[in-house]
C-alpha cells in the first residue's frame, strides 16, 4: 500500500463513525473476497490462502465488535451470519468454488449496504461533530484494515 493510500485510510478511520468503522471493515472484507475469487480464476494459491486468511481475520474482528448488551437478538443473528458464512468461505476456498465464493460476496454487499443506510441516518439525525482524536479501537480496525493491503 502506498504511502498516499495508507494515510487516506487512517484519516477515514479516524474519522468514522462506530457504524463506518463497520462498514470499512465490510468494504475491505469484500475485497479481500473478491481478490480471492480472482485469484482462484487465476490458479493463484498463494493469493487466494492470503486474502482469504485476511477475509477470516475481518470476520473475526466483525465477531469481537458484537454487543449482545445493546441488542442480545441482534448480536446472536450477526454472530451465526458470521459463523455460517466462515463455512461458506472455507468450503469454497477448499473445494474451488467460485460460485460459492461469489454467493457470500452477494451477502457481504447487502449487509453492508445495510449498515452504510443505517450510518447515513445516523449522521442525518447527529448534528455535525467537532473532530474526534483517533481512539484505540480505531487503530485496531486501522491495524485489521492494513494487514495485507
């Protein structure tokens, strides 16, 4: 990643709501999916293991996100979406599934399309804020983001 590239995602981290950290780490799982898929039509196994390796790492930081405190029903329904499409992901990468793959890129794209509506009226609904310092959380999701870019 370029020296350009790595700040514009710091400063889009920094500056991202709790609901865009989210849907950061959907766009970057998507193209970590989606660089998999390619790499898969390619026969390129070294790529395909790497971006799937990270694909599984977002999901794992999606997972550790999870507040069953604020909304017990929803934690549980990401947390199996989460666990199912692991499965998904796996399986397609073990058998060389490219539809399957490509399905799980689908959902991926609706549930962040979700998340991208429920930040935009979030944002409506907020008066504009002063600029936040960046927090620890935002540097671990920078850290998530960043490790194979």
């Amino acid at each position: 990643m370029t020296s350009n590239a790595k700040d514009y995602l710091h400063a889009a981290v920094a500056g991202a709501s709790p609901v865009g950290l989210v849907v950061l780490l959907y766009e970057r799982l998507i193209t970590d999916l989606t660089r998999a898929l390619t790499a898969m039509e390619k026969g390129d196994t070294e790529t395909r293991v790497a971006q799937i390796n990270h694909a599984f790492l977002i999901l794992g930081q999606l997972e550790s996100a999870l507040d069953s405190s604020q909304a017990p029903e929803a934690a549980r329904t990401q947390a199996r979406f989460y666990s199912v499409a692991r499965g998904k992901i796996l399986e397609a990468h073990l058998k060389s599934d490219r539809k399957l793959l490509e399905e799980q890129i689908v959902l991926f794209n609706d549930v962040r399309t979700a998340w991208e509506q429920v930040d935009s009226a979030r944002r409506t609904k907020a008066a504009p804020a002063a600029h936040r310092e960046p927090t620890d959380r935002n540097d671990e999701e920078l850290e998530t983001l960043n490790a194979t870019a």
